[in-house]
C-alpha cells in the first residue's frame, strides 16, 4: 500500500469509534447534497408549443395537434410561436417544436424554395398520394420509352382534382405541358 495511503488508514483506525461515525455521517451527507443538486432539473425553462402527431404540409393545425412542453431556455429553437394556427408548410414531426417556419398562411407556395415552383397536375393522372411525399416525375418520349421530367418532387397538397407538386423552376413548363397533354407518371421515393 502507498505510504500516504498506510499513514491514512493508520489514522483512520486510531481515531475513536464515535469520531470516525461523524466523519462517515459527514462524508454520506454531502455525497448526498452533491448527488441531489445534480439531479436537479434546469429551473431555466421556458414554455415550447410542440407537436402531439407528425403533420405534413398542407395539414391544418387544430388545438389536439399541439402542446405545451417545457423546455430548457438554451435549447429553444429561433422562430417558436405562441398561437398554433395555419397550415403546415414543412414537415413537423412528433414532439418537435413549432416554429414560424413550419406554419405558414396556407399559400400552396408557403416554404418553398425561390428555385422551386408549385405545378398543378390533374388527380387522375396520379395515384393517390399525401402532402409531404416524394415521387419523380416522368413522361413518355416519342418511342414510348420512360423520359424523366424531374426528380426530388415533393407533394405540396391534394385535393379531389389537383395534386400540387414543388418542382425545381426549370422544370416548371415540361411538367405542365405534360400533365396538360396527360402523359405524366410517377414513381414514389422512400424518404
């Protein structure tokens, strides 16, 4: 044993019974104190509306869709709100917080992209999709072979008619004409 250990213990055993049983008491409650004041929730909290469902664009926010959570202040995100109102522009998941940038006023453009266009393409031509899915589009060339439109196409919303999808800008104009000549296909992506 180290000799600052053995001069240690040496005095341990020398000091009386009642004595070391103070020491012990002593020592056990500020391990205590120390072990209690760590488990002691940040009092720095503030009030975070968060979400109780995943929601995806389009989706319009009702009170059932959004709770109060309490949240340590240094992680509040930029942009929270305070009135849980509008129409999904982004995708929100469950529990995560809502911020300006995930409502918007309901404008089938809210959170798109400048580079990216909203194109109306006829339900028929479609199968039935959700807001918030990711398809390519494609269309048939002159041989009657698969040409692609465009890729990374998210579905802004849906209706009985129309399906609006998020297009890059450039290839606004083929993907209208296409849907208008009815030659529009689609092929789903896993997120």
């Amino acid at each position: 044993m180290p000799a600052v250990l053995d001069a240690v213990a040496e005095r341990w055993w020398r000091t009386p019974p009642r004595m070391r049983l103070v020491i012990a008491a002593a020592l056990a409650g500020v391990t205590l104190l120390l072990g209690v004041a760590s488990l002691r929730p940040d009092t720095d909290t503030v009030p975070i509306l968060v979400a109780t469902r995943d929601l995806l664009p389009g989706d319009v926010v009702t009170d059932a869709d959004i709770t109060t959570a309490w949240w340590p202040s240094r992680l509040a995100p930029a942009g929270v709100i305070d009135e849980p109102h509008g129409v999904v522009a982004a995708p929100l998941p469950r529990g995560a917080a809502v911020t300006d940038r995930h409502l918007g006023d309901g404008g089938i453009t809210e959170g798109l992209r400048p580079d990216r266009s909203a194109v109306a393409v006829e339900a028929d031509l479609l199968p039935p999709l959700t807001a918030g899915a990711r398809i390519d589009l494609v269309t048939a060339d002159h041989d009657g072979r698969a040409a692609p439109l465009t890729r990374d196409v998210v579905v802004l919303g849906t209706d009985e008619a129309v399906v609006w999808v998020g297009v890059d800008a450039d290839d606004a104009d083929d993907v209208t004409a296409a849907a208008a000549a009815g030659r529009v296909a689609v092929v789903v992506r896993p997120w």
